[in-house]
C-alpha cells in the first residue's frame, strides 16, 4: 500500500542517513581523521582537498537524509561521491570483508541513493510535501 511504501522508504532513507552521518563523522573525522583521509586520497590520486568535501558531502547529506530534508537532493548529491568509493574499492575484489574493502557495498549505496533520488523522503520526514516540478 501507500502508506507501506512510506514507512519503507522512510526505512532506507533514515538508515541511509545514519550510514552516512556515521561514515563522516566517525570514520572519517574521529578514526582516520581528516588529515589522514586527505592522505589516502592523495596516495590513490585523488586531490586531498576532495577528502574535505566528501566528508562535508557526506555528513550534510546523512543528516539531510536523516531528518528527511529535501532527501532527493542529497541523496543526488551523494551518488558522485558513493560512485567514487565504489571506483576507490574496486581494486580490492568484490567483497567488501576483503584487504582495503571491496566494491559490493560502496555500489550498493548507489543503488540505495538512487531509490530514494526516486521516491522522495517518504514517511516521518521533516519535509512533508518535497518540492516536484509540474509536468
């Protein structure tokens, strides 16, 4: 029903927004720090100013997603960066348990992303009516 699919994707929403606030603010800043991210971009040649703006991304998105706050476009503005993590882990397998992490759940938050970019906040959001252009 409706109201189902409201409470599902209000689900994957919220539990989408605490992966992301958790994968920013505690990995990133408190465990590898960002200085140490900033570090591991650069040794895989990514500028280390990106290590910055993916943690800001990504922890403005999470809460975005979290609160359910204009949900689609954070979820948009994360695809990039969940794409860049899958690229990043691609050299170490498929499985995501492998040395330097796999690629299975970097797409998979894509995959993720890219539902809620399609459905909206969904139930117990912040935002009630999220703003669609008229067809």
């Amino acid at each position: 029903t409706d109201r189902n699919t409201n409470y599902g994707t209000a689900l994957l929403r919220i539990s989408l927004g605490v992966i992301f606030i958790a994968h920013s603010l505690y990995l990133k800043l408190m465990v590898f720090t960002l200085a140490g991210t900033a570090g591991f971009f650069a040794s895989i040649g990514l500028p280390s100013a990106l290590a910055y703006i993916t943690f800001a991304v990504e922890a403005i998105g999470g809460i975005a997603l979290l609160l359910g706050y204009h949900a689609r476009a954070a979820a948009v503005a994360l695809i990039p960066f969940a794409l860049g993590a899958t690229w990043a882990h691609s050299g170490a397998g498929w499985v995501f348990s492998s040395e330097g992490g796999g690629w299975e759940y970097p797409l998979f938050l894509v995959i993720t992303l890219a539902v809620i970019a399609l459905q909206g906040n969904g139930g117990f959001a912040l935002q009630q009516r999220p703003f669609v252009l008229q067809q």
